[in-house]
C-alpha cells in the first residue's frame, strides 16, 4: 500500500534492490508533451551508482525501457509504464545479515511490521526505488521546462562544515553536486578520513525552484509547502526539511517579514510560499540527510530470534547518502511542481472558460 505519490501527476514505484527490475507508472500526463527519452536517460545517469568513489561501487547503467504512453515522440495521455531491470545484484553479500537488524537501516521494522522481509540489498527499503521517482521526476521536469520553470539542487553541508556559496551551476558539474567548490575540497578529505575510520557522513541539499507563478499550493492540507516537505521526508534517509530561512526562528517580525514593493517582494525568509501558495519568488528549502546507515564498523545489534550479536556488513555503501540524494530531491520537487500547477487550473471560472468556452 501507498507506493503512489501526487493527484494528479501521480505516479507508482514498484520493485526491489535485488529483485528482477524496479520501475514506475506514471499517470495524468497530458498528452502531447514532447518525450525526451535522452533527457530521462540523462537524469538517472546523474543519480546512477557506481560513477564514482563517492557512490556505492554497485555498477548499474540504470537503462530506462519506456513501456507505454509514449507514441512517435509525444506523450498519449495514457499511463507511462518505465521499468529499469537491475543488473548487478550480489546478493551473497547479504546472507550474513539475513537473520540480523542493521543498525540505522529498516530491517528491524520491516520485520517487525510484515514478519518476512526482503534481506538482499534492502529490498523495497533500499534507495535503489528512488531510480524510479528519478524518472517520474524526469518527465515532470518535461513539463516544467515548457513552462520555464527551473528545480535545481545541490549539496550545501557535508559532516556540519557549510558551503560558502550557493553555485548551482558548478554542481551541475561537480562530483559530489557540491554547490561550493572551495568547501568540497574539505568534503573530499573529511569523507575520505571517514571512509578510513569505516563511517559514514551526514549531509543537507538545498533545493531552489525557480520562476514559479503565483497561485501553486492548496490550502488547507494540500499546501505547497506541506507537500513538498512530505515529498522530501518520503526519500530514504531525510530527516528534516527547512522551507525558508532556516534561522527564521531566531528572527523578530520585524526581521523575518518579507516587506512587499512595486515590484514584488524585499526578500525571501519565507522561501516563496506564503500560506500554502507560491508566492512568485523561488520556492527554496534545505532538505537534511542522516548518514548512511550501513558501515563498515562493527555495532551492536540483534537477531530475529532476539540474540545479542555483533554486526559486521560486507556489500557496497554510498559514503554519504545527500550527495546522490540532492538527485532524488529535483525529482521529488518537480513531481510536486507538476501536480500543483495541474491542480491549479481546477482553481478559477477564467481557467475553465479559457479551455471550454
Ligand atoms: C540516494 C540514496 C542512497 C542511499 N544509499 C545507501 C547505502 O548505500 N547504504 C545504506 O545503508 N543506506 C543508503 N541509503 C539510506 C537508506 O536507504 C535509508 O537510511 C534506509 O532505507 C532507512 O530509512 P530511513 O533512514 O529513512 O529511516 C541511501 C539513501 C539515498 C537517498
């Protein structure tokens, strides 16, 4: 149950780390949206593993099959059926936890919760599903690059040291999508001297989502930022979401009201959403990532029978989840993007009398 996420751009994920393939539904595409299959393509390769030593070395092409929904370049208006079929399971490396709950990971609750679980890989915990919301997020992007709307992300803090700025542009291109050249020279070392010492990092994206038009959000449980904040929350790992000036809690009125002029808003505390509904300024938030669970460290746990033991994981781990996760976090965003601004032409008689009338 609840594998579905949005309204009206909603889409499906199915499938396991280890399993035969993962993959996604996507329905309430409008028809005719020009298909970019080298764009789909070009998105999971930015989340896929295995590209660098700061992913897991697990080596998937993550190759998108597009099933149905598409014809002669166009989108039909049908559900749009992407399956990726995994490649490069070992599977062995789990047999040595099958009966044990890995620290930090999902293991303990998914057995308690369905009594039989999916060990290898992780199963349907793994984040390998979120290739999956990486093409739903793809062809919401589609559609928002038609529009002119621009969700981009990147790393702002790895183990509590902050970027000194904010350069979308060199994330685009930076192995860790650090939005900070200077400061990803001390990631680098930091996550190097952590692999050393077996452990893993923690890590925020910031997200920005630019030239949004005012209106998008539904008060009262539908609010854009309710939503996106469920959307960032839902990716594995993420533990917190800030919409905003994250310290605006510690600002007076006075400091934290964004004051209005002729030609818009002052600034931007309120990180363009305004009582549920974007408010034309860029939408921005900072998305927060535990570190990955799974280490090469000896710990402390339990096996299902209830036995003391000793954890030792063998298998292949991101260092530090955020750096793939800022992907994951541009898909979600779009998807809510996307249903938003479907959802919004439901809003007015001047929307429905320029389509009917
Ligand atoms: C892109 C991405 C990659 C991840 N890679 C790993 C990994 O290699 N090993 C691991 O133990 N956890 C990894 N995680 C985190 C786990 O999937 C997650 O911690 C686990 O499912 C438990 O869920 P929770 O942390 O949300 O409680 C990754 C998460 C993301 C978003």
């Amino acid at each position: 149950m609840f594998n579905s996420f949005g309204e009206i751009f909603r889409f499906t994920t199915f499938g396991e780390s280890h399993g035969k393939a993962i993959g996604v539904v996507i329905d309430g595409v409008p028809a005719g949206l020009e298909f970019d299959e080298r764009f789909l393509q070009s998105e999971l390769d930015r989340r896929k593993p295995g590209k660098n030593r700061f992913a897991t070395a697990r080596k998937e092409s993550d190759t998108a099959e597009v099933l149905s929904g598409v014809f002669e370049g166009k989108t039909t208006g049908t559900p749009i059926a992407i399956v990726i079929f995994n490649k490069d399971q070992k599977s062995k490396d789990y047999s040595n936890i099958k009966d044990i709950f890995r620290p930090g990971h999902a293991d303990f609750t998914y057995w308690h919760k369905y009594g039989i679980r999916d060990y290898r890989g992780g199963g349907r915990s793994s984040a390998r599903e979120t290739a999956a919301r990486v093409a739903a997020g793809a062809i919401a992007k589609m559609i928002l690059n038609e529009l002119g709307i621009e969700v981009k992300a990147g790393v702002i803090e790895i183990g509590g040291i902050r970027a000194e700025k904010e350069d979308y542009q060199y994330a685009k291109t930076s192995p860790l999508f650090a939005l900070d050249e200077n400061t990803e020279k001390e990631w680098i070392s930091l996550i190097d001297k952590k692999r050393n010492e077996h452990d893993s990092l923690g890590g925020v994206v910031k997200l920005k989502i630019e030239n949004l038009p005012v209106g998008l959000g539904e008060p009262v449980y539908y609010k854009l930022d309710n939503v996106l904040a469920s959307a960032m929350v839902s990716i594995n790992a993420v533990k917190g979401v800030y919409i905003g000036n994250k310290d605006a809690h510690k600002l007076t009125g006075s400091q934290n009201n964004d004051e209005i002029g002729k030609d818009g808003f002052l600034s931007n505390n309120s990180g363009g959403v305004l009582g549920g509904i974007s408010n034309g300024e860029s939408v921005e938030a900072e998305i927060y990532f535990k570190p990955t669970p799974s280490i090469f460290k000896k710990q402390k746990s339990i096996d299902i029978y209830g036995n003391e033991v000793e954890v030792d994981l063998k298998g292949r781990h991101d260092p530090i989840v955020a750096i793939r996760g800022s992907v994951v976090v541009e898909a979600m965003a779009a998807c809510v993007i996307a249903d938003m601004l479907l959802l919004n032409m439901t809003r007015k008689m001047e929307f429905l009398k320029k389509i009917y009338q």
